[in-house]
C-alpha cells in the first residue's frame, strides 16, 4: 500500500499503527509520497520506518506508482486532485470530512455548520474522476452541536476518521485478497504491496 499526504499526516498514521498493530491483516505500508516537500506527516512516517519521498507533480506521481505498483494507494490528506490514468490504474481510496454526498470539496466542516445540519461526519470512499465521488466503502455519522466550532467539528470528525480509514482498508484489503484467491485458486493470504 502506498499512501498519499499533504500535510500532517494523522490519518496515514493511525494507518500505519493499524498496520503495524497487525490490525489490517496481509496489508503493509510501502511507501508515503507527499506533494509537499516539507510535510510534517513525512518526518512522522519516518518515525514509523516507512520511506517517503516528495513528488513535485502528478506527472511524476503516476511514474511512482507505476514502479511501486501498490495494491492499494490512500489518499490521507492529500490536496491535489489525482489524473484520470491514476485512478484507471490503481484502486485509490480517500477520505473526506462529510457524509458525502454532502458537503464535498473543501471546507466540509464549515459547509456542515452553515447549513445547520444536525449530523456530519466522515466517509471513506473509491477514488474516481471526480472530486469527493466513488463509490461509498464506510461512513461515521459524528452529532454537530449548537456551540460548534469549525475547529471542534472538525476535532470530532477526526477522532472517527482514524477509525474509520484503517477499517476502510482492511475491508477493500479483504476484498482484493478474496479476489485473487478465486483467480489463483490458492489461499486468501497472499502477502499484499
Ligand atoms: C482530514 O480531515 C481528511 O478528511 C481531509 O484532510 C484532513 C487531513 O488530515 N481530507 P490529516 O493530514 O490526515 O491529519
């Protein structure tokens, strides 16, 4: 699995301790490929023991991948919108601050607190051409409340997006194991990249 950062990295990270836990069976974290040189996420992967390296555009992030030839690649924070070819290629997830189809694109909390809405949360989706849309894998309903904050929703929604996003992969893990034992024919416990 290779994932992909922007920023801070607590999502990629609550990956890798899943991971690293044995919590995600058959799955390990290759590689961390940030668009941004000097994200604090990078030096935390590296804490981790997982190699990083900087990219500086897509072109270059579809060659990575092309050579890391990952099982699955998350998207944990990470603020470009991948290519088309990416997402053809790779079986790309990411997670959003919303139950999407709510409140898709940037500022999600924000959207959620001046709608009014009652409930927000978070969701763990395929990647496809578009922004924020994919098919559904996980969603963690999170209640927004009268006094909130920006920042506090946002605190709150984070708490259940790293457990949601390692559950997320475990199942789409599942799933890909499950398929290639039926082409092999062989045992679902096939080490995964
Ligand atoms: C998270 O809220 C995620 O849902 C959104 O960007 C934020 C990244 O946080 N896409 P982190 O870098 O994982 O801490």
């Amino acid at each position: 699995m290779v994932i992909l950062i922007s920023g801070r990295g607590s999502n990629m990270e609550a990956i890798i301790r899943a991971v690293q836990a044995g919590r995600i069976p058959n799955v390990s974290v290759r590689h961390v490929i940030s668009n941004v040189a000097d994200a604090p996420g990078m030096e935390t992967a590296r804490r981790h023991g997982i190699e990083c390296s900087a990219i500086s555009d897509m072109g270059e992030l579809a060659t990575r991948l092309r050579q890391l030839k990952p099982d699955i690649v998350c998207m944990a924070g990470f603020m470009r919108i991948v290519p088309p070819e990416i997402v053809r290629e790779h079986t790309v997830l990411n997670i959003h601050p919303s139950l999407l189809p709510m409140y898709p694109g940037l500022h999600a909390q924000r959207q959620a607190l001046e709608d009014d809405a009652k409930w927000s949360g978070c969701t763990v989706h395929y990647a496809d051409e578009g922004v924020d849309t994919g098919p559904i894998i996980v969603q963690y309903a999170v209640p927004v409340r009268p006094d909130d904050t920006e920042e506090s929703l946002s605190g709150r929604i984070l708490e259940k997006e790293h457990v949601v996003y390692p559950h997320a992969v475990m199942l789409v893990a599942g799933r890909i194991a499950r398929e290639r034992a039926q082409v092999t024919g062989g045992g679902a416990s096939t080490r995964q990249r």
